[in-house]
C-alpha cells in the first residue's frame, strides 16, 4: 500500500490528505494543533461527498488515516511527504530540516508554498534534490490544478515521477519552468487580487458587484478555456496578432491603478469584510463551502461529457479505474448519486434512472466486444424499448451498484436485464428491461452483429443461464 | 413588435442582434462594411444553436432581421439603439450625433464601449440624458453579464427601463455606480492581461500553461463564486478579516510586476501570436467557437440545474417565457435538445428520453395543481413504472415536442401517455407508458391527492375522454 505523510493540516494539507486517501493511499498527519483532527475530519467529510461524484465509476477503497504523534512517526516509509506549514521561511526551513533526518532518500518531499521558490526552500539542505514545489489550489480535493516547480536541483526523473503521482491522483501537475516568486497562477490572481482591492478601496464597486463581473462575465469562459485561447477567438479571422494589436494601444492607458500598490489599513480590512459580510454573511462558511463543492462538481461534471478542460482530465482519471472483474450475473455500474441527478422531490430524478441503465448497457457493451473501436467500425447497439420500475428513492451521495443478465441474444436482437441496489445495505432500488437491435451507423437499419461479437455475447449470455 | 437598431456589426454588434432577435424583438442592421451580412451572418447561426440549448422551455418566434442601407432607416422606430463602432472617441461623437439626429426622444442609446465613461460618450451630445454604456462581454449571445453605467445626466426611470429591457433578453446589467475609465470587468481583466503579456515576455510562461493554470484551477471556482467569495471561504471559520490579514503581507512583496507595463513591441506580439498558433492552430476560428460555446451551454447549464450564478439567471428569465395554452392532447414540452444530451453514438442519449417525459409529467402536474406549493404542503407524484419506445433518433440542436394524456385516473393512480415529436415535421421520435402513484412526502406511503387537484385532474382526463 503506497502510504503519504501530510506534515502541517488545515484546510490545505486536509484537502491533500483527502486526495491520497479518496485514491487508495494510506495517510499520515502531523500537525501539532490540537484542533487538527477535528479541522482535517470536516475537510475530509466535504471530500468524500464531493470527489466520488465526479466519476461515473467507483473510485478505489479509502486507504486509513493515521494522526501521529510526532512528525518522525508521520514520515516514515511515506513516498510522499507534502509539507504545509504555514508561509514563513524560516519554520518551512526548520521543517524541510526535520523531515529530510527522518524520511527515505526516495521519497518525494512537495511543499505547498504560494510564494516561495525551490532555491528559497532548498537552501541549507541536506539533499536539495528531493525537495520540489507542489502548489495545490483550494478545495484541493476538487480542483485539479498544481503547480509543480523544480530547478537545477532535481533530478528529471523525480519531477516525472512527481507528476504520474499527481496525475494518478486525478489531479493536473503543471510543470513551471522558471523560479519566480509565487510561480504562474498566484502571479494572475495577485494581479486581480490588487485591482479589486483598489475598486474596492475607492469606493467604485463593492465585493458583491466585483464577485457578479465576474462569475457572469469572464469566470464563465476561464472555466474552459484560458485567456488566450478566449482572446484568440475574439479576434476572429484576424487571429491574434490582430487582436492584440487592436487592444494593444490600451497597454498605454490608464486602465488600471496597478503602477500604485493599495495601503493595507485596517480601514481596508475592515471595508471589506463589512461588504463580504453583507454579500455572503446569510450563509456560514461550512454552507458556503458545500454550495461551492456542489457548483464544482455540476460544473466539471458538464465538463467530463463534453471531455473539455477540467472535463477531459477526469475522463484520462476515470480511465484507469478498474472495473470489478466480470461475474454472473454482470457488475455493470458501481458509482455514487451525483449532486445534479437530485430534483425538487429530494430524491434522484426518475430521468437519471435511464441513464444509469444505458451505462449499464454500455457497460455489456464492454463485456462483448461492441466498444469505441467496434461504433468506429459503423456497427453499434441502439435501444428500442424500456421500461423501468422505481422500486425505492435514493438521493445524491448514496453508492449504488447495478447487476445485468443477458435475457435475449437472437441474432440482432439483444435483451438486457439490470437490477439496481444500493451498496450500503443491497435494498433493490429499480429493475430495467431493455430491448436492443443491432445497427449499421451508415444505413441506420437494423443488421446482424460481427462474428467476434456474437461469440462473446454467446459465451455471456450461457453463462448468464440465457436460452438463445 | 419591438424593435432594436444594431449600429456596426462585426462580433459585438451581431452577439447583440442574436439577443435581441431570439428574445422576439425585430432587429434593424447599419454597418458600412460591405461584409457585415456574412459576418453578422456566422454571429447568427452559432447563437441559433447555441441560446435555445440553455432552456428547458422554447423561446418566443425569432424576431425579423433586416439590414439597412442608411443609418437613418436603421434607427427609425427603436426603442433600443446599441451603438458599436470601433474604439475611437471622435467616431463615437460623430455616430452617436447622427443617432440622435434620427432616434426618437425615448429610445435608449447604448454604447458597447469598453474603455470610455458615460461623460466621455456624452460629451456635446443634444440630449446627454439618453445616452448611457451598455459594456456586453463576448460571446453577447451567451454571457450574460452587461456594464450599465450612467451618471447625473441621466434620468433614474431611463436605467431602471435599461435594466428591464436587458433582464427580458436574459443578461445581467451590472449598474456601475461609479464612471471609470474600462468600467469595473475590464480593469480585472486587463490586470490579468498585463501580468500574462510579462510572463510570456519574460519566458516564464507559455499562453498554454497560463491558459492551463486559468482553467484547470481559478477558472472553475469563479464561474460560481467570484474572488470575494472564494477567499471568503478561503478563510475558513475565522471569516473574511482573518484571510485578508493572512495575505494582506503579500502585497508588499514583488508579486507581481505590474508596478511597471510590458513594451508592445512587434517582438512581443509574434511572440505570443507564435505561441497562440501552437496551442490552439490546428483548430480554426469557426471550430474554436463551436466548441466554447457548446462548453458554455454545458457549464451554464449545470449552473442552472443548481439554480446558482448564471443558472440562477436562466432560471428567472425562462420563468418569464410562456408555456402555449393548455390543449387536447396538452402539449406538455417544447425545447431543443442540448449538446450535453448526445452520446458517443452522435444522437440524443436514451437516459435524456426519461429526463424530457418526467418534464412533460411534471408539465401535467402543473396543469392539475400539483407544483411547487402542493410538494411544499407535504404532498407529490412518484413515478413507479415508465415504458418508452425509442422510434427515431435525434440530435442536437433539434427543436422537439411532447404531447401528453391522462390515460388512467383512479384515486391514488394515475396513469400518462407521451409523444414526443420533431418539431420540424412532426416525426414521432418516441412514446412513453407513465404509472404515478400520489404520495405523502412525510409516510413516503401512498395516499389519495388533495380534492382540488383530483378536481383538476378529473376535468383533464374529461377533456381527454379517459375513462376514469
């Protein structure tokens, strides 16, 4: 079992020990705030409702959690160490010192400084090579984004050792090139950080306003693409040299007040959280935070079907989910009831019913060959009748599991059975019965299925019992 | 009819006329350039697919388009005058001159300025008061999100009649209190502009690892929440004040280079056009729209099955669209079918099926009385058994249909028959066999509905010439 050691917790260092162990790794903490159980367990409760949502599998059983005593214990025969302590140099310094005595000479140490380079972390270190960057972005167990940055120090193969990690974690390690003080993403988000502040401080705009400019306007196109590939776009036929040229000469005008840096007064500080108060006081932060997570996942989710951006990264995740090996009758869908399948009754849509039926099918699919490479073939499977019974309500957050058998294989008549149960106590939540007929995609006209095809789906439906 | 005159076409000029026009408002075109109809053309046709994937019910009848060959005739009759001309103030001053020439004295003149202030614009106008800044973000067909800024010259009653008409078409006008030089959008974004142009000038970064740290990780929190919010639950239990105190030191520190601005020199623009080629070159410009934009209607759409952000949006504006009048048999659903709908087979994905008829039930369910207020009182139908029949297939894009009757309507049970239909021809895509049972949301038991909803029901099944 690969076991990882989360040095320093809080809302970070949670969110991390959520990743790795939502993945299949064992975790230790150590954090010497007695609260820290207390504050990782409710990062942890948000992770394990939200994360399983984003996958239409079922994501791999949670390793175990350990909380240690001492950092010593924490770090030992971990092959990652991701430190988190607090933004000061000098405690990282003490920090990186102590657990480079205890941990082994391959492990991976990643801090998750915003601000500081390898260099600074580096300096004075035993083994400078094994110390890297990894700066994750809030909820860490939702957004896939890292900054990973290394230097000279390191060695190439820990940097891809370091990203397959990251990546088997569903997340998206984006190697930075060069040292710079708070790397690429905080640079942008400083950037507009200052700006807002100065409307703010000016009395322009109040939070609320700033907070709708954004989440109508450009947050909308950045959660799919950049900046650039949006500018691009703007810029038509022309392309972009044109549009920049066009927009160019703004460079010149006074468009912002960022040549000033904004006075950090109380009165600032105090300013805006009177108005962050007034925007968002009706709702606390444990309320704000699952809005957030459920706003996260509705929108990766729509995302993952049209494989974009965040989408396509968890598609490349679900991927290397293993699906349980095949039985009679078929486990055809193990998953977790996303947030955005519920409706005004509080329970799963009677809609998404079909949809868990049709990836029950197209998970038969799998079984006998009729997959990607066959439908680019031009042969497939359509449905032509259903009819489900909805047996018991379940709601967002329940695992369920469906089973299939095979009741009809006659040459290009195909008839399934699926039974859903919820995982947690097997209580039978609805049956499908499906008919299905074999297609040519050119002609749209009902054909028998390739040789390959009917054999496999022969071989299935005899172990299912089936009558051909 | 109401009537809008477009003046300058071009991406803003014709996002502008696909709002308009696909709210039911005639629209009247005035652009010199011998290419505005082609151009205004492809504006067209990308917001025909992409507006009506965003509601689950049919907008109003498009509107006439007409193209003008005078400045005069455009304006003649508009109630709503949007102004976007290039950039250039004594061209705004000349164009908006001709406008009010011709313009009655109660249309509202809208400028798509991004840069100048109400002032500026109103500057030796005849009749300052009408015009204001009405800053749209592109695509206009799609982000909702407008600067409506006036100032003292204008009267109250003029924005506040601004604000309905920019509500009617689905947008959010964002009243700018203050007048600014780029409003209050644009100053964000051209501090994030700034800081990209200097990464990519300094090597640090390419637009592709900007653009990846954009929507990989910041991007998805602010199409929710914008950054007051965010770092609002940033700061955790300690609040707003904490956060900024976290951070606040920061902002003495080089984090950003925006102290100074980066030279447009044509080096710079080639190199970012070069890198802008590699990353997004192997699609045109065509493509590159067809697929933000279908990434807008998903994300946009998730919002809205979360009644959050933009989807909030969506759902008030599509409250406002009117359902035809009850008929036999009740058409229940009309709508296009949504990008995120289809499947690897390229048509619309058998679980949709059951997702279109629980709306056409619940159209039914409005109909008898049995909506949101009878749910709240503790009392709803839940579907126990649905049958449907998959006759021919569909697409997105597709305007679609349903027609539903009461087949059975014995106390408890009720019984519904669905067809749904191709809008186009009338080609029927499916059938669905419906068996609801009325519950008690408390017990989860059955029970007999309330009398005034049986009332309701036996009248439609009367209609309908069911035997009860």
């Amino acid at each position: 079992m690969k076991r990882a050691a989360i040095i320093g917790g809080g809302v970070i260092g949670g969110g991390w020990a959520a990743r790795f162990l939502l993945n299949g790794w064992d975790v230790a903490v150590y954090d010497p705030d007695p609260e820290a159980a207390r504050k990782i367990s409710a990062v942890l409760d948000g992770a394990r409702r939200a994360l399983p949502m984003l996958y239409d599998k079922a994501l791999p059983a949670e390793g175990q959690l350990t909380f240690c005593g001492s950092l010593e214990a924490a770090v030992e025969g971990a092959a990652w160490v991701q430190e988190s302590v607090p933004e000061r140099l000098a405690l990282k310094h003490s920090t990186l010192k102590l657990l480079q005595d205890v941990a082994t000479q391959d492990a991976i140490i990643g801090s998750s400084t915003s601000g500081f380079t390898p260099s600074q972390l580096q300096d004075g270190a035993v083994r400078p090579g094994q110390i890297v960057v990894t700066h994750p972005f809030n909820p860490v167990y939702l957004i896939p984004l890292v900054e990973l940055v290394g230097n000279a120090a390191n060695d190439d193969a820990l940097l891809r050792r370091a990203e397959d990690i990251l990546n088997s974690l569903g997340m998206f390690p984006l190697r930075v090139r060069a040292e710079i003080d708070a790397h690429i993403a905080d640079r942008l988000l400083e950037a507009v950080w200052r700006e807002a502040l100065w409307l703010v401080s000016d009395g322009i705009a109040t939070t609320e306003e700033i907070d709708n400019a954004i989440r109508y306007g450009f947050g909308l196109r950045w959660a799919q693409m950049g900046l650039f590939e949006t500018y691009r776009i703007a810029g038509g036929e022309a392309g972009m040299a044109h549009f920049m040229e066009q927009f160019g000469p703004a460079l010149a005008w006074p468009w912002t007040k960022l040549m000033d840096v904004p006075e950090f007064t109380p009165e600032l500080v105090a300013l805006i959280a009177d108005q962050s108060d007034q925007q968002s006081g009706a709702l606390d932060v444990r309320a704000l935070e699952r809005l957030r997570d459920d706003n996260l996942v509705a929108l990766m989710r729509a995302l993952k079907q049209r494989d974009a951006a965040a989408g396509a990264l968890l598609n490349a995740h679900e991927a290397t989910l293993k699906m349980p090996e095949p039985s009679v009758p078929l486990m055809s869908v193990t998953r977790t009831i996303p947030v955005d399948w519920t409706d005004y009754n509080g329970h799963m849509n009677e809609g998404r019913y079909g949809q868990v039926f049709s990836d029950a099918a197209d998970a038969v699919m799998a079984q006998i060959g009729a997959d990607a490479d066959y439908i680019a073939s031009g042969l497939s499977y359509f449905t032509v009748e259903t009819t489900i019974k909805y047996l018991t309500e379940c709601h967002a957050g329940d695992g369920i599991r469906v089973t299939s058998r095979i009741t009809l294989a006659d040459g290009k008549k195909l008839g399934l059975w699926h039974e859903m149960t919820r995982a947690e106590d097997g209580t039978v939540l609805a049956t499908c019965d499906q008919f299905l007929l074999h297609v040519s995609l050119e002609s749209r006209a009902s054909c028998p299925p390739a040789v390959a095809v009917q054999d496999r789906l022969s071989a299935l439906a005899k172990q299912h019992g089936t009558t051909e």
